[in-house]
C-alpha cells in the first residue's frame, strides 16, 4: 500500500509539473496524498524537469520530466483531488483513476484558443497606446500565429525553432499591413509578439526564488530567456531580410499613443479581455477567467494612476502594480479556493516587458546600439521590479501566515 500511495504522489506531481505549476506546490501536494494514505516518512525532491521520490522498505523512483505545455486546469483539478484525498474521499484505485482522467484532459478547443489569441494581441496593442487600425491588425496577427502554433509549430518544431519561427511570422505579417499603409508598425509588433511571451516559466521561476528554490528558479527563468532571446532573433532576421529586400531599414521612431484607446475606460476593458484572453492560453478553467481578468485589471489601473496622477517613473510603477496584482491574486485564491498561480500568472502579464523585446532588437539591427542599450536595460529595470514586487508580497504573506498548516493555506488553498 505504501509503494502504491508514492506512485500516486508521484503522479499527481509529475502533472503538475509538466503543465505549468510551481515547485512547492508540487512538493506541497505529494506530501499531502503520501501523508493522507499512512506514509508517514517519504522524501520528494522536485527540480523544474524531474521528481526524486523515495520512502520506507528501499522504494526509489526517478522522473524525468520535460518542458511541456501549460494547462493550468490540470493544475487546478490534481490539487482539489488532494484536497479530497485529505477529506477522506479517494481510495488509492479511485485517486489513480482520478489522476488519469486528469491527466486525458483534452486542452480548450482550438477556435476558443485562436479567438483568445486573437483578443490577446488587440487588447495588449491597445494598452501600449495602439489605435483601433492598430488593433485591427494585431487581431489578425493572433490569429494567424496561432493557427501557426496549433498545427505547425507544436506538432513539428522544437520550443526554440517554433517561437524563432512564431516571432519572424507575425513580422512579417505586420510588415505587410505596414506597406499597406496600414497602421503604426512600432504599435502592432507590440501587440502582434505578446502571445509568445512566456508568462508561466516567467512567474514561476521568481516564485521558486522567493521559495529560495534557487536551483529551479534559476532554470525557470532561464527558459523565459530563452524564449524571449528566440522571439528577438525572429523579428531581427525578419527586419533584416527586409532591409536587404527594400534597401533600407523600415524607420520607426517610437510607440504613437492613441488619443481614443489610451483613455480610461477603453484601458481598462483592454486590460480585462487582454488578460482573460491569457488565461484561455494558459488552460485556466473557465469558471476563472473573469477573476483573471481581474486580476490584470487592477495592476494596469494602479499602473496607470502612478504614471498618469503620481509621475512615476515606468519601473516604479510597475513594482507598486506588482504588489497589487499579487495581493489581487492571493485575494482570489483564498475566495474560490484555487492555486494563486492561475491569477498570478494571468494577472501580471499586462506589467511583462514585452515591448522591450521588440524595441531591442530593433534597435540592434537598425544600429542604434545606445537606444537598444536603453531599451534593453529598462526592459531590465522593469523584470527586476517584478521580481522584487512577488518575493516581498510572497514573502510577507509567508511570514503572516507562519502558523498555517501547509504552504498551499499560505496560497489561498
């Protein structure tokens, strides 16, 4: 019974794992089933691609898990099993049936996703001061680059080809609209790359270093390295390969701010479907995309009132939004009971420098090496005020809660 009780753990760990949940949240949940069947001394050591499992009588088991897709409400559906699991509610064959029923989960369907896309990159132009042409074209870019990652880039290409590939496709695309006469390139790139920005790798691996996790930390956000590093090398090739094609580098001078778009109320609808519409990427149940959107709607209005109202400066305003949003998305999953992920990494998308991706390599393959440098070194600022932002809110809710029974109470659930 004991070995069968670290089978389950480690199953519910490595789905977890594989679709986008944090370190302890995985090691939080294996101890809790091991525990509710009667192992009372078992050891789980999960890095951000493997689980190390060993308990009572010599049993061992080793994982290897690999990247994989993030379908958040996997996450969400292995945590309320051990939630159940510890109300007595599962024998070891209904918890393994459970588990593998999970584990089938089929993803949201394709045309909720290529819409989610679509309404991703419209909002996230919007935000970043794009007019509604502007947004137009965004619109059809999400839904080109993501019929590309449905049934080209994901069936065929490695993670680095495909987001190499996704990030030159949509530049080339936005480049046509742009000979056409048709909206401010600077705008719609910003909109047009958003939903290739790794917003899970990104936020869990600062909160497996705000759980001083530093080795699965450090290799989470190298992955988002990774990823916005073959973003910029598509877009580079794409403008170069123009250049060459036109004789001349496209100039641009800069982001237009939208007088209609960059009002109050259209900023915030913008921010609300822009964030909601990652939550559908990111396999959040359903019955959750409103709070998600909320979530990123309350840290781009604090954005906004210290930019706009206090004149702060981009990176302090990102710090103090951060701490709102963060607070926002602990506030959400104690209230619905669900993993503080799903709103957290919803909610800090519209704070991700983005535009920093596509401003610097830009700047680089035009040769304006002191505007990349700036760019580049702002996009910098702006991370490690997120960064900063999550580990003190985590680690000040961490303290508060210092007499809970488990991390996942410090969580919300």
């Amino acid at each position: 019974m004991k070995e069968s009780a670290l089978d389950i753990a480690s199953q519910a760990g490595h789905i977890m794992l594989e679709n986008g949940a944090e370190i302890s949240r995985v090691e939080e949940v294996m101890q809790r089933i091991s525990a509710c069947y009667g192992v009372s001394s078992s050891n789980f050591f999960v890095l951000s691609n493997g689980i190390f499992t060993t308990g009572q009588g010599g049993y061992a088991n080793v994982e290897f898990i690999p990247f994989h897709g993030t379908q958040l409400d996997k996450v969400v559906a292995v945590t309320k099993l051990s939630r159940d699991i510890e109300a007595g509610k599962y024998t070891l064959d209904d918890a393994n049936k459970e588990l593998q029923r999970i584990r089938t989960l089929p993803p949201h369907p394709a045309w909720e996703q290529i819409a989610a896309s679509a309404v991703g990159s419209a909002g996230f132009c919007a935000i970043f001061g794009g007019g509604l042409i502007d947004c137009a074209i965004s619109f059809l870019s999400g839904i080109l680059l993501w019929c590309f990652v449905l049934f080209f880039s994901a069936p065929n290409f490695s993670k680095v080809t495909a987001n190499i590939l996704g990030g030159a496709l949509v530049t080339v695309f936005c480049i046509l609209a742009h000979n056409l006469g048709l909206g401010h390139l600077g705008n719609i790139m910003i909109g047009a790359i958003i939903p290739l920005i790794p917003g899970v790798p990104f936020t869990n691996g600062i909160r497996d270093l705000a759980a001083e996790d530093y080795i699965a930390g450090a290799t989470r956000l190298l992955d988002a390295l990774m990823v916005f590093l073959c973003i910029a090398i598509g877009v580079s090739i794409t403008f170069l390969v123009d250049s060459h094609i036109e004789g001349s580098m496209i100039e641009l001078h800069g982001m237009l701010t939208d007088p209609f778009t960059s009002n109050w109320l259209f900023q915030i609808l913008a921010a609300f479907f822009g964030t909601g519409a990652f939550a559908v990427l990111f396999g959040v149940p359903r019955r959750y995309y409103v709070a998600c959107g909320i979530s990123g709607t309350f840290g781009w209005i604090a954005y906004m009132c210290l930019t706009r109202l206090a004149g702060a400066s981009p990176v302090e305003a990102t710090f103090f939004a951060t701490i709102v949003v963060v607070l926002t998305a602990y506030f959400f999953a104690k209230r619905l009971k669900c993993p503080v992920i799903v709103f957290l990494v919803c909610g800090i998308f519209p704070l991700v420098p983005g535009a920093g991706v596509f401003w610097t390599s830009y700047n680089i393959v035009s040769d304006q090496l002191g505007a990349a440098l700036q760019s580049g070194f702002l996009a910098l600022k702006v991370t490690v005020a997120i960064v900063f932002g999550i580990i003190i809110v985590t680690e000040a809710l961490r303290r508060f809660s210092k007499g809970s029974k488990s991390n996942s109470q410090q969580d919300g659930y």
